[in-house]
C-alpha cells in the first residue's frame, strides 16, 4: 500500500486552556501556522499532543475541529488507547472525518503480552474498521508504552491485513531496527522520530519524519528535506539538541510559547509541569541564537 503521507511531519502540540481542556482555537492557528511554514503532514494528537491526558470526548473535539478546518489528507491522527473499544472508537471517527491516516499505539497497559495478543487487537480493530479501512500506521515508542513493534510483529501485521497497515512512526531511537524495516517492506512508509535522519531519509527508504521539535523548526526542516540544505539540517538538529535530557513535551511547549509570544501555549496537561521560567528564558535564548546564525 502506498503512503499518503511523507515528508516532514511536525507531532503537534496541543494547546491547553484555563479549565484543562483542549484550546481548539489556539490548535486551529498552530496547526494552520505549522503547514504554512513548512510541515507536508501533520501528526495530530500524538504523545506530543498528549492525548491519553485527554477523555474521549476531548481527544474528538480536535478531531472535528481539524477535520473541518484544516486539509485532512495532510493529517495523521492518533487513536490509540488501552480499550479496544476506545481506540476502535477513534479510528472509526478518524475514519468518518476523512484523516489520512490513524496512528495506532499498541495495547499498552500490559508489559511482556506475547506477539499473538498484539495480532489479535489488531484483528479486532481491522474488522471493526472494515466499512471505512482508514490507512493504518503503527506507533512504536516502546519506552512509554512498553510494548514493542518488533519486527516480527510488523511482518506479522502486513501479512495478515494487506491493505490496511500503511506505516509506522519510530520512536524507539533504534536506528538499526528502523533502517531494517524500511528495507524489508519497501511499500510501507517508515518515519524516524527525529530530523535528524532527513538527510539519509530517502536514500534509507524511510518517507520523511515525525517530530516533536518540527513544532519549532519546521521551515527548516523542509529545507533539508526539500532541498537536501545541509546547513538548515545542522540547524534544525542544533534546535532539536537543546531538549536533549529535559522533558520535552513540556520543552516543546515551552518554545511555542517563546517563537508565537503567547504564554498560553507553554502550558501542558497535567500530569506535565511547565519549565521554570529561568529554563524558558534559556531556551528562548538558544532558539533565537541559532536561528540568528548566518548561513555558511
């Protein structure tokens, strides 16, 4: 199966009000900022999103929200639950709403379930998902939800529902693990979590990225993408380095709220705390210093 989607794909923020609750409005601009300035796609409530903060009903008012204002076919968005029923749920939503894609966790409150529990949610969730089959990819970040794609497990998937599994995102950091299943299955569209892979992005086979900090450099991030611009790629990692050992939704939030002059966009969902603001000022800071550089 095809992807719809590639490129560089910014894992949008999801803003936060007063009373905890998703800002629609203020998502509805970052979002439209986001494909402005640079993004292909964007990666709608994702863990950058935070969207297993948020109910049901909270994660489907950005769905028809961005359904309903921005270009659906440029927008991935996540489904993924513990219940079944909640993720098939969403994906029949996102499915209904006209999404490019459903960005599919794997069943994660259990650790060490073996590869035929994995294969049978997935059975459950394609069966329930016939009428409308949205494209499915696959999110891997075993280190939160501790359950892993494995390679066995995607090979598994792709045999047992060809048609339906279109892709995964790739947050385990494994580059290895990554470079193999993009060689593996050269139709199914694998996207690194960092932008730092765009300059070996299309010779490895993988279909661009999905990123938290593409929230804050997206422009240039399609440089290198586009343009194969080492310089902007140099510049877009040095932007992505400042999150290195910090929490980085919050990080993430914390430079919105710097690069868009609006205080509201630092705040994340509890359980996340805001950075101190002696950490926001460093990091506005660090961002403007390297954006200020001049390109060799």
């Amino acid at each position: 199966m095809a992807s719809r989607l590639s490129g560089v794909i910014a894992a949008i923020a999801t803003p936060i009000a007063a009373d905890l609750a998703p800002d629609v409005p203020r998502f509805i601009k970052l979002a439209q900022n986001l494909l402005d300035n640079g993004c292909d796609g964007l990666n709608v409530l994702g863990t950058t999103g935070e969207a297993t903060s948020f109910s049901f009903e909270q994660r489907a008012s950005v769905m028809r929200a961005a359904a309903a204002e921005l270009d659906r076919q440029r927008l991935m968005v996540g489904t993924g639950a513990a219940s079944l029923a909640e993720a098939t749920a969403l994906t029949r939503l996102a499915a209904e709403l006209g999404f490019a894609g459903a960005l599919v966790l794997p069943p994660f409150y259990y650790k060490d379930i073996a590869a035929q529990g994995v294969l049978d949610y997935f059975a459950a969730l394609v069966a329930a998902t016939k009428a409308r089959p949205i494209p499915i990819y696959l999110y891997n970040f075993p280190a939160l939800s501790g359950v892993p794609y494995t390679r066995e497990i995607v090979a598994r998937l792709l045999e047992a529902f060809p048609g339906r599994m279109a892709g995964l995102k790739d947050s385990s950091g494994d580059m290895p693990y990554a470079r193999a299943l993009a060689k593996a299955h050269p139709n199914f569209a694998v996207f690194p979590s960092t932008e730092a892979v765009l300059g070996e992005a299309r010779g490895a086979g993988f279909a661009g990225c999905i990123s938290a900090t593409a929230n804050l450099n997206s422009d240039l991030c399609a440089q290198a993408w586009r343009n194969a611009d080492a310089r902007a790629l140099e510049r877009a990692v040095a932007i992505r380095k400042l999150f290195d050992g910090k929490p980085l939704v919050a990080g993430v939030k914390a430079g919105l709220g710097h690069i868009h002059r609006d205080e509201r966009l630092a705040r994340p969902m509890p359980p996340l705390v805001i950075w101190p603001e002696t950490e926001r000022q460093w990091l506005a800071g660090a961002i403007d210093e390297i954006r200020a550089a001049v390109p060799a």
